[in-house]
C-alpha cells in the first residue's frame, strides 16, 4: 500500500535522552528555514567520530532546513567525585611560588585549586574501558535516530498546519483573480471610450489625420491594455500551487518559485489596468500573494 504524503515545515523541534550503566544523555534538535539542508553538531569530546555517520542519517530523512543538534552527556548525581591529589600538589607548589614572586599577593585557597582542569573527576572515569565508552556511543547514536524521527514529526505537523493557511491563501487569491476576471472583461472597452475622447481633444479641427492610422493605433495600443493574458496565467498559477501543495513532499523550491510568477503577474495586472476598481482589486490580490510568499519559505 501506498505511503500517505505530508507536507513538511522546515521549523521544528525534538529532544531526546537515555542513560547507560550511570550515565545520562540528552539529544536536542532544532531546525529553522535554510535554502538547502545545513546541520550543525555540537558533541562532547569522545563522540566526533559520530558525526559523519550521524549527518548521512540527518539527510536521509530531512531535504532543506538549517538544523544544529546537541548532545549533552553527563555522569548522574550519586556517582561521586575522586580527587587527583599529585596533580594537586603540583598545581599548589606553582601558585604558592608565583604568590611569593608578587609582592601583595594573597596566597593560594583550596576551593580555587580544585576548581582547576585535571584535579577533580568523576568516580570511576579512569576505570571507564573503550567497551563501555563504545556502548555509549552506540545508544548515543540509537537515541539521535529518535530524536531525529522527533523532529520530523514535529515539522510534518506544523506543515499540516502551513497546508491550511496554504490554501486559504490560495482560496483568497483565485476569488481575487474572479473578481479581477469580470472588471477586466470591460477594459478593452473603457480604454478605447477613453483614449478617442483624448484624441479628439488633441487633435486640432481640420488637421488631415487618416482614420485607418488612428484605428491601427488604437487596437495596438488596447491590445496592450489586455490583461486576459495575465489572468489566465494566474489562474494556471493558482491550479500549480494547488496541485504541488497535495504532491506534498519536497515542494518548497518549486512554490518559492511560483510566488516569483505570480508576483509578475500581479504586478503587469495593476501596470495595464485602465480602472480604480481593477488596479484595487490587483493591489489586494499583490498584498496576499506576499503572505502567501512568507508562509511558502517555510516550506520544504
């Protein structure tokens, strides 16, 4: 049986966390617009050779979208800490030395000297074997699988929610283009009533004029005022919005570029048009277009 499509936002969120033989690990993962896919980790030291594998699974699954992920990995409460006391040592001997070479200076307390890289550790982490580092890695990498499986969800789910305002938008545009369909049937008309009536202003009495040329150049010039052209361009626009909105997957170019098309469209309507009505309804349908050009961004 044939897999349902969705239309997939490039904005979501997802986060997911495990913990193996005493140690905790949380995954998050966000992603925002991107033209292409752009995913950006940060991992604790020990886990880069992850990272390729980890970026295949992202692209397997996600088309476009900037994504960057987390991985926090952390020893749990109760584990206890050890203390490096040579390393101690050696670091108390420097700072009682460089303490005596500046006049003034106060001498060394414990609670900075064990805040110091190296002196403090986790119980047990100089016990921790490449095998157990390798079972952490493993369900590491098991749970950015999950958390990736989070975020796609989270972004077909805020699609379905693109997909509505989407076609309201669209529904919104094709009453704008009806409307503009019936006020530009009597244009041709209105342009021609209103150029003879310049002429006869313009021309003086008597001056020889042929009427043919006059004829030529008033088809010519209310041909230009046509915009069925444009409408019925329009229109084909608004059936292949439609019909890449149910295709569904991996359509966010194609509707970027459509918003281009139907912005000339709009904007050669209000050039030719030779009434307030049909320039108002042109302005409106101009002003929709641009929001539905910013809720298309969104998409993947």
């Amino acid at each position: 049986m044939e897999q349902a499509a969705f239309l997939a936002s490039m904005t979501g969120f997802s986060r997911s966390q495990g913990e193996v033989d005493g140690t905790a690990w949380i995954w998050e993962l966000r992603s925002v617009n991107g033209r292409g896919l752009e995913v950006k980790l940060r991992l604790p030291s020990g886990f880069d050779a992850l990272e390729p594998g980890l970026r295949d699974a992202a692209g397997k699954v996600l088309k476009r979208g900037n994504v960057s992920g987390t991985l926090t990995v952390r020893r749990e409460v109760g584990a206890g800490f050890a203390v490096d006391f040579l390393a101690l040592e050696r670091l108390k001997d420097v700072a009682i030395a460089l303490a005596d070479e500046i006049p003034g200076a106060l001498p060394p307390r414990a609670e900075l000297l064990l805040g110091l890289p190296g002196v403090m550790r986790a119980a047990g982490a100089v016990e921790e074997s490449e095998e157990s580092l390798a079972v952490l890695r493993a369900a590491v990498a098991v749970g950015f699988a999950e958390v990736l499986e989070g975020l796609a969800s989270a972004r077909v789910s805020e699609g379905a929610r693109l997909v509505e305002i989407v076609l309201r938008l669209l529904d919104e545009i094709a009453g704008l283009h009806e409307a503009a369909s019936i006020e530009a049937a009597a244009q041709p008309g209105l342009f021609r009533a209103r150029l003879m009536a310049q002429l006869s202003e313009i021309l003086e009495p008597g001056r020889g004029v042929a009427e043919e040329r006059v004829a030529q150049e008033i088809a010519l010039l209310t041909t230009k005022s046509d915009v069925r052209e444009e409408l019925d361009r329009l229109g084909a626009h608004i059936f292949s919005a439609r019909a890449l909105v149910a295709e569904a997957v991996g359509v966010g170019r194609k509707l970027d570029f459509l918003m281009q098309e139907f912005n000339r469209e709009v904007n050669t309507l209000c050039s030719k048009s030779a009434s307030l009505a049909l320039t108002g309804i042109g302005l409106k349908m101009k002003a929709v277009v641009e929001q539905l050009r910013e809720q298309v961004q969104n998409i993947e």
